[in-house]
C-alpha cells in the first residue's frame, strides 16, 4: 500500500495541484483530494455515523478473566479510537473528537497529518467504515501493556466528498474496499492507546 505522503512546510502551489490527485490512504480510507479546492473554507460534511465493529462481544468471563477483559479493553479502545477519527475526518479537524483519548505516537500523528492534508485539499468523509477486529496478540506482563489487533476493514461505505459542493470523490479502479488492517495497542494507566495502525492494501479479507 502507497504510503501516505504528509504536507511540508511551505507548499507551493504546484506541490497542492500534485497532492490533489495524490491517493491518500488515512489509517485505512482512501482520500482523494480535490484539485483546485485547497484551503476551501466552505461548510464541512455532515456528521457521519460511528464506526461500529461487527467483532464477536467477549464472553460474560471476560469479568473474571484477566486476559478476556483485557481484550474488552482493547477491542472498546479501537472502537473508540475508530469513532473519533471518523469524526475528525468528517469535519476535517480533531477539535470536539475523543481521538487524543484512544491515540498516541504514530497512530494519532497519522490521523492528525491526514486531516491537514484535507483541510489544505478541501475535502472531507461521508459514512464510516465497518471492521471485524480480533485481538491477536496480548502481552500483560511488563511495564506496558501491549497488544495486537487485526482487523478486516472495509471502507465501501466511508466515502471522500468535496467539502464545497459535497460532491463525492470515486475510489480508483484499483483500490480493494475490503482489506486487513493492524493496529498496535498500549495501555498507559487505566486507557488502552491505539500506538500504530497500518493498513495492508495487499491483503483482501
């Protein structure tokens, strides 16, 4: 999968032109900006609705189990962590999202890169994405927390619109619409912390 390229300091016109037909993979959607809409301060997508994961909810052990509740744990965080950043992409800003209370380090830096670059294209989202994630790895002992989460993702319904006109942005003919998905996760106190996500364009589910 094309790695997302991030906006430098000092953007010339040509470089907006060039990320305006640039496809821009946003922890997992597909953004495709709006050529000659860069800066558009014009009204921002309507709210979209919450990502919801189509997961399997933990059994009624998981409030005995260390490991099951951990993995309620970090399963509620992705949720979470999913829900604020379609908001944030919606809206094309962080402000008013939780997305600061579920990510951190590469994770949020992505995500927040990603909305200035819609924000600078014009663009914004429609929808959500649907998600079928599992925990696959858990690791409780340690100073930190960890775990893995795959997730099959699929962003048919999460679509890129120009914030101007609302009109929407096809994918590519060559962009899969349902694809693996896996996130890093730490626990920092009480909170599990989306750390890293990375989509695998490469792997369909």
């Amino acid at each position: 999968m094309t790695r997302v390229q991030r906006l430098p300091g000092g953007l010339t016109a040509v470089r907006i032109r060039e990320y305006a037909t640039a496809v821009l993979i946003a922890g997992g959607l597909l953004l495709v900006t709006a050529c000659g809409d860069g800066g558009d301060s014009g009204s921002s997508a309507k709210n979209s609705p919450p990502a919801r994961s189509t997961s399997t909810p933990p059994a009624a052990s998981a409030r005995t189990d260390p490991q099951a509740q951990a993995k309620a744990g970090v399963l509620t965080a992705y949720d979470g962590f999913w829900d604020a950043q379609v908001k944030a992409y919606a809206q094309a800003s962080i402000k008013g999202t939780d997305l600061e209370k579920y990510a951190t380090k590469k994770a949020l830096g992505r995500a927040m890169g990603d909305v200035l670059v819609m924000q600078k294209a014009g663009t914004a989202t429609t929808g959500a994405p649907t998600h079928d994630a599992k925990v696959t790895s858990l690791t409780l002992t340690g100073s930190t927390p960890k775990a893995t989460v795959q997730d099959c993702l699929d962003i048919s319904n999460w679509k890129t619109v120009t914030r101007k006109t609302g009109a929407v942005r096809p994918f590519p003919s060559t962009q899969p619409l349902r694809y693996m998905t896996t996130a890093q996760v730490e626990k920092w106190g009480k909170q599990w912390m989306i750390t890293e996500i990375t989509p695998d364009g490469t792997h369909t589910c």
